[in-house]
C-alpha cells in the first residue's frame, strides 16, 4: 500500500516536528503546573505527597508525576525533559496501534494506524502541552492490543503485559482508564462471543499484576491522605485517597462537584472531534459511517472480515464522556488510538476493492485540507507574527515544497491521500512549533518574566506575591516557587522582589510603598486565544501587564 522508505522518510519527518516542539517553553495551566509539581517532588525528594501549589492535591493519580520527577532526576530541570515521558509514551501508542491493527486486520493497516495517530492534530499538540493524557493514551491503547491479543491467542504474557498496561494508566488518571480499556474490550467479546477467554487461571495472574502496578500509587495515597483524616481537602475532612481513586474521581467529574461546571453540551466532543483528528476528521467520519452501515446490513451478526472493537468502543466512550459536566478538548485522545485504526481500516478497503470514485472524491477532500492548512501558515507566518528567522523560513519552505513535490507527483490515489494527509500534518505543526507558540509565549508573563529574572540574576528566593493566584510559569523557571505574603509582611521587608498585576501595583502605590526597579512584561491567557489577539493591529487593545518591582 505505501513502500518501506517512503513510510519511514515520512516517519522520520514526524519525529523531526515532534523534537522541535520539544523545546517549546510551557503552557499555562496545566503543562507548567504539573511541571512545577513533579519539579517541587524532584527537589525535596518526596514522591509520595502530591501538592499543588500550597494545596495538597487530590485528583489525578501520581503515575505522570513520577515519570516527570524520574525525568528530573536524569536530564535536570527543563521544559524538554519535562516532556519526554509523554513523548515516549505517544510513540508506544503509535507501535500499539500498529500491534493491535496488525491484530485485527493485517500488517500494512497497522502501520498506517501508527501513521494516522501520530500525525491526529490532539496527539502532536499533546506533546507540546503536556498533561496527563500523553501516558494515558499510550498505556490505554496497549492495554487494548495486549488483552485483544489475549482473547485471541490465550498467551499469559499477552495477559500479563495488558494488565501491567492496565495498571499504568489506571495510576495516571483512574477509573476513565478502565472504561476506556473496558469498553473496546466488551464489544470485541459481544462480537466474537469469544467469552471462554476469561474462565482461566490465567485471569487471576492478570489481576494480581494489575494489583501490584497500582500498588506504588494507593499506597501514596493512603500515606497522603487516609493516615490524615484531619487533612481538609476541598472543604471535607475524612477523606480517603483509596476510596476517591476508586470511586468518587470520575464521578465527581461526571457531575461536575469536584472540578465544577464548564460545559453542559452534550455535543461539545462531537464538534471538538472536527479539529482534533486533523488532518484525517474527513476520512474518519466516512470511515465511522460506511462501518454502521455494514453492521447494519449484517445486522451485527458476526462475520471474521470486520471487528467491533474500534467502533463500539469509540461509541461507549463518546456516550460517557459526552455526558460529563467538566469538558475539554484533550479527553478525546483516548479515542484517537481507535479512531485511528478504524480509519486505516477503510482507507486499505479502497484500495483493496479498487473504489475509484471514494478515493478520487476523498483524494480532493485531502486537497481542500492542504489548501487550507497552507493559507493558515501564511497567516500565522505574515499576519499574526511576522517571521523574521531565516534559517526557519528556510526550513518552512523545504517542507512546503516536499508537499508541493507529493502534490503534483501522479501516483495511485491511495498514496496521495496518505502522504498528503501526512503532509499537512507537518507543514502545521512544524509551523506552530517553530514559530506560532514561540512567538505566542513573549505573552505569557510568568516565563517572560522568568527570562528577565534569570539575565538580571536576581535572586529568586528573595520574589514575593501578596495573591493566591498561581504562577506555575515563573515558578517552574525560577525552579522556585514564589513567595506568598501581604502587604503588612512585605512593610517589614528590605531588599525583595515583588510580582504583581495592574490592581497589586496599585495597590502598593496607595499603601504608600517606594521601589526603585520595575520590569514589565505582556499578559495574555494563551490557551484561551481571541481573534482580536491573532489580529496585530488589535492585539495591543487587549493585552494585560505583569510587574517586577524591587522594594528597597
């Protein structure tokens, strides 16, 4: 379907753009912030109590922590070694991909399952801002591929690697890591009625591996939280950390109790799904529809040429998460993997059964998606932020003309929407990579400030807040935290620093306070984008200041 070197030279291509985002400084939140807790774990040598900021933190499962801290400790802290698990973690769900493809169908959709989910816009963009579902997606996927391995070739060490996956994935985000490998699993058994794969002793062994993977993490828990039942947590005492895991997290999101209410629309992934599985949504939605049309022909009866693996599980997860009053685009990731494979599935169907028509109308589809994916380049490249870097102009320009070379290249129509798809991938991200966050990220204050704190060397024990608002930037760069205090403790103070907003300065004005050295940088919330930011000429209009100020 696709040759050897041209999958492997578009592979290399991806890892390329997936280390130049590497370097990219840290988003705030949640990239920064979680950066700054396994950061706060690596220096004081404590990896079992969880805090965020001042707070002891009750939510996610420690298991992305520890890897970040684990990373700390070889490489040093960095925004680059920060990313390095989720990054290693994406790629083993790309090699499950191909493993559980390869399970289902044969070897070339699984590589063109590992292709599609490494270039899904949701993973790229994963890795750059890192959070937790990077680890998620990756041990979720090869759970899935080793316990279907299981079911269908009854090996123990199928059964013993799924249920470590398993264990992983539940110690890095909890019960949603079971239903997400749960359902897939549930339609593959419904389908196949291959439930004789579980009357074993095997599955005993399985969930005692699954019991000591997830054993490091209740055991931080139980020290954190239940050996403290005066602890005050989310206005509660009493509070078990085995027992949240186990069953209050999920539910609490489902429900909105713990993390709140942002979004009751119950079609809020569907519409998300549009630009998360860039540059493949197309594909994928046709993919999706002709699969419910032929179970529906067979009246989902079983026949050996399909699976319903992909779809059934991509469909119990929709149904769940859609009804979850806490919403974000990112918990779709631990759909992409299925979504992925589903789609690889029906793109080999074209050109296994010659479907010229398909595949000339999708191919113009690709086109349409190219074409758009250039224009945005420009923009961002000479509108939003003009470039000015040579040597990443020049290496924008080779990617553009290795797509334009793919373009106009006449070759089977299969292998134009594959390496077009591929393409468009690459051409944005590298984009974003080398020149839209970094631009973006001179307007996020606390990392901007950091810069001018480390080339003034000012020291970073000595920067104080008199707010509880959090700063996971400047602490993550400063590798320390900002001081909290008042303005009646900072009275009594000589020779700080202090950070502080428009309102804080002034503040300090009128409690009468002198200083001699003031830096200020830009503020803007840049995971919360606006057209009048993207726009130049209006961007001034909107954006907020941060202060450094030296009180003598």
């Amino acid at each position: 379907m696709i040759s050897n070197s041209r999958y492997w030279f578009l592979l290399t291509l991806i890892a390329l753009v997936y280390v130049a985002g590497m370097f990219v400084t840290l988003f705030e939140n949640d990239s920064a912030q979680f950066a700054t807790m396994a950061m706060r774990m690596y220096q004081e040598n404590d990896f079992f109590n969880l805090f965020k900021g001042p707070e002891e933190y009750l939510d996610k499962p420690h298991l992305h922590y520890w890897l970040a801290a684990l990373s700390f400790k070889i490489f040093g802290l960095h925004d680059w070694s920060y990313r390095i698990p989720g990054i290693l973690a994406s790629f083993l769900g790309a090699y499950s991909c191909y493993g559980l493809g390869k399970l289902l169908y044969h070897e070339n959709i699984g590589k063109l399952a590992a292709l599609v989910f490494l270039t899904a816009q949701t993973i790229v963009l994963s890795n750059i801002d890192v959070r937790t579902d990077a680890v998620l997606t990756g041990f979720t996927i090869f759970a899935i591929w080793q316990l279907t391995a299981y079911i269908e070739k009854r090996s123990l060490l199928n059964i013993i690697l799924g249920a470590f996956g398993a264990g992983m994935a539940f110690s890095t985000k909890g019960q949603i890591a079971l239903l997400v490998i749960g359902f897939p699993l549930l339609c593959h058994l419904v389908y196949t009625r291959k439930w004789k794969a579980f009357l074993s002793w095997k599955v005993l062994v399985a969930l005692l591996v699954f019991a000591i993977s997830i054993a490091p993490m209740l055991y931080a828990y139980y020290l954190q939280f239940d050996m403290h039942p005066e602890k005050i947590i989310r206005g509660k005492s009493n509070r078990s950390g085995i027992f949240f895991i186990f069953w209050e997290q999920s539910f609490e999101r489902l429900s909105g109790q713990g993390m709140g209410k942002n979004s009751s629309d119950y079609f809020f992934f569907f519409h998300t799904f549009l630009w998360v599985f860039l540059p493949w949504t197309v594909l994928a939605l046709v993919a999706y529809g002709c699969r419910i049309k032929t179970f529906i022909k067979l009246k989902f009866k079983y026949n050996p040429k399909y699976e319903f693996l992909t779809l059934g599980g991509i469909t119990l997860i929709f149904i769940i998460i859609s009804f979850a009053q806490f919403k974000l685009p990112h918990y779709l990731n631990i759909t992409i993997p299925l979504f992925s494979i589903l789609t690889a599935s029906y793109l080999y169907s074209l050109f296994q059964f010659d479907k010229k028509v398909a595949t000339k109308r999708l191919l113009a589809v690709q086109y349409f998606i190219l074409c758009l994916i250039f224009i945005a380049s420009l923009l961002i490249c000479f509108y939003v932020f003009k470039l000015q870097n040579p040597f990443i102009f020049g290496l924008l320009f080779m990617f553009f003309c290795v797509a334009v070379h793919y373009s106009l290249k006449h070759e089977a129509y299969h292998l134009r929407i594959i390496t077009l798809s591929v393409a468009s991938s690459l051409l944005l991200n590298l984009v974003l990579n080398l020149h839209f966050y970094p631009s973006l990220l001179h307007y996020q204050g606390g990392s901007a400030m950091a810069k001018i704190v480390a080339e003034k060397q000012i020291p970073v024990d000595a920067i104080y807040k008199i707010s509880n608002r959090y700063t996971w930037a400047l602490d993550f760069y400063n590798q320390k935290p900002v001081i909290i205090s008042s303005l009646e403790e900072l009275k009594n103070k000589k020779d700080v620093w202090v950070y502080a907003d428009d309102n804080e300065l002034e503040k300090f004005q009128n409690a009468g306070f002198k200083w001699d050295e003031q830096f200020v940088v830009d503020q803007f919330r840049i995971t919360r984008l606006q057209g009048r930011f993207l726009d130049a000429a209006k961007r001034k209009g909107i954006l907020n200041k941060m202060y450094l100020i030296h009180l003598y």
